[in-house]
C-alpha cells in the first residue's frame, strides 16, 4: 500500500490522547490518571519493539500492524529463553531480529484510549505493555498511550539514536508535543502539592498573607488581591521579584473537599513570553526584605487570561502562593536567596457568574 503522510493524520490521535492527560477539571477531580511522558532516551529503553508498520485491519477485536521494518526487537524470544541459548547463538538471534530475518511479519494491538491512523497508513511504533497471554509467533501490545505511534518524518531520528542511544541521553523529546505534555504533567503534580499544602506556615523566615480580595467593576469575576511576603526574621532575607513570577492563587468551593481547586499562576499566561526567556535572572530580579519588614504586591487575576474564573458562582476561598528556584547562582548576590513554596492562610471570596458566562464550555 502507498506510504501515507501522517503529519495531519497523527493529531486526531493525539487529540484524544490528549484528554486523557488534560489535568483537573476546574474545582472538580482528574478526568483521567496522568499518563507519564518520556524523553526520547528513556522511550528508546523502555520500548520493547519499536517498528515501522502499515496499520492493517481489524481481527477478533485487535488491530493488525502490517510490519515493514523492525527497528528494535527483543535479543530473546520463547525459542531463545533457555539459558543454554547464549553466547555466539545469542548475538546471531538478536542480528536476525534486527535484519528482519524471523522478525514477526505482522503485530497484533490492542488499542486504548486513542484513536489510530486510517487503515493503510505507515507509522513508527514504539510497543512496551504486553497483555497476558501472547502468542510467541505473533506478539500482541496494548498501544495505550500517546508515544505508541509517530509520524514517518521521524524516522531518520530513531534510527540514529537507537544505533548511538547516548546521543539523546540528553532529556530531550522526539517530539515537541511530548515535551509540552511532560510540562503539564509536572505542572499538575505541582498543583496538586499545593492544594495540599497548609496555609500559613512560616518557611524559612518568610511568610505570606492575603489581604483585601475584591472582584473589579468589569463583572467578569476578574478580581485582584494584596499579597504580603512577611520576613518573620531579624536579618534580611533576598527573595526573586523578576517576571518569571512565582505568584498564584489557589480557589476552592467553600467547604470543598480535601486537594480540590482551582490553581492560577501569573506569569507567561499573562505576559505571553517564553517563560525560559522570563527565567533568565539577574541581579535586578532580587529584592531584599528586611528583617522583622514585608514585601507588598498587588495581584490580579483577570478573566481574559484565565477564561475559568467566568463560571464561578457562589462562595469561595483564596489562598495566594509562591514558589520560585531562581536561587541567583552564578550572580553577585549580597547573601543568600530565599527558593522553596509558601501558601498563604484562605480569606473568603464571592464570585457572582453572570447568566450568559454560566454555560460557557471549557477552555
């Protein structure tokens, strides 16, 4: 069959993949557990079989992948598994999978939670979670997550590094979306830390109150809010106050339960710069906080950048944040730079949705 181009092909599949590992639901629970995402290196090893393949038709509630070429395939199979198969016979295994020689001619998957290509068309496939059950002579895979499957064009890439893995043993991605799906999920780890964390604790000196929240006049529920960074401590302490930010709140339903919320966070979403330009530091991005004094900031969190806050209704609580790493190293610091993660105790806060905002689907 023609070699089909799967650029446009692959993004169905990806998109729904994507829901998948979208994060929470606004003040609710996951939609889904987070899948993890692995850099190319790490996919390279944890893949038992990586093949180019034609996804062919359908057989007893599995997919057919129609195999052209074998990329990496296991040095043992049911044949190979007695420990007297070593040694010269071994390597002379391992040289035939990779030539294709024995190789399976066709793979069996089981495919959940994503949706692949057209029948017909040829991707590479990266296979690790193998079902109960497989027949030695035709192995069959669960293609359960978004880095099964990639586009042709890669292909050149895959072979360089599975013939030199320490060439992408460097954290980088084959994939840019994989990259930005790594983000998220350590975005949302970090947010469900927070909403966990408890209010109001000093940390290392320092320590934040929310004062004043109020709703502005554009009857959006954008609202704005003072934060207060308290130095608890007799000497200075430095602290990073550059654009990268730091700085967020965190929104729950009043009597929500326990690590349920809403997590906003300034920053990029608000200046929309590349957040690795906005972390780049220097002496400037510090202030210092005397002891026993207060850092003052005015916070605003308006519904253009943050579309959810439109569908709050009712009674809330706000709890402001701040995490940051920029420590200054490197830089000429007059002493040392507070880093770590401070949550504020909750103040009360009521949004009032407006009846055209209350059905807007989400963003």
């Amino acid at each position: 069959m023609k070699m089909k181009n799967l650029t446009c092909l692959l993004c169905l599949a990806l998109a729904v993949a994507g829901a998948a590992v979208a994060g929470d639901k606004e003040g609710g629970e996951p939609r889904r557990p987070a899948l993890a995402f692995y850099t190319f290196g790490d996919l390279l090893e944890k893949a038992e079989r990586i093949i180019v393949a034609e996804v062919g038709p359908q057989q007893d509630g599995a997919t057919l992948l129609l195999v052209h070429e074998t990329i990496k395939a296991p040095v043992e199979d049911a044949k190979n598994s007695d420990p007297k198969n070593s040694g010269p016979e071994r390597l002379k295994r391992a040289a035939e999978l990779l030539a294709n020689e024995n190789a399976p001619s066709r793979v069996r998957v089981l495919v959940e939670d994503l949706r692949l290509p057209p029948e017909g068309t040829q991707a590479i496939f990266f296979l690790w979670d193998k079902p109960a059950g497989n027949a030695p002579a035709e192995p069959a895979y669960r293609v359960a997550h978004p880095q099964c499957i990639y586009e042709l064009e890669l292909l050149g890439q895959v072979k360089a590094a599975a013939a030199r893995p320490r060439s992408v043993a460097d954290g980088r991605y084959l994939r840019e979306w994989d990259k930005q799906m790594a983000a998220r999920a350590r975005q949302r780890q970090a947010n469900e830390a927070l909403l966990k964390t408890k209010g109001g604790d000093v940390v290392m000196g320092l320590r934040l109150r929310a004062l004043r929240p109020a709703l502005s006049l554009r009857g959006d529920n954008s609202f704005a809010v003072t934060v207060r960074v308290e130095n608890t401590r007799a000497r200075e302490q430095l602290i990073y106050d550059g654009p990268g930010g730091g700085y967020g709140v965190l929104l729950r339903p009043k009597n929500a339960a326990a690590g349920a919320g809403l997590v906003l966070r300034q920053g990029a979403v608000k200046t929309g710069a590349d957040i690795s330009v906005l972390n780049i530091a220097d002496e400037m991005d510090f202030t210092a906080i005397k002891g026993e004094a207060f850092l003052a900031k005015e916070l605003f969190f308006g519904a253009a950048e943050f579309p959810a806050l439109r569908n709050l209704d009712g009674e809330y609580t706000l709890a402001v944040f701040f995490n940051t790493e920029q420590d200054g190293r490197g830089l000429e610091m007059a002493g040392p730079v507070w880093t770590g993660s401070m949550v504020a105790e909750e103040v009360p806060l009521q949004f009032h949705a407006r009846p055209e905002h209350a059905k807007l689907p989400e963003p």
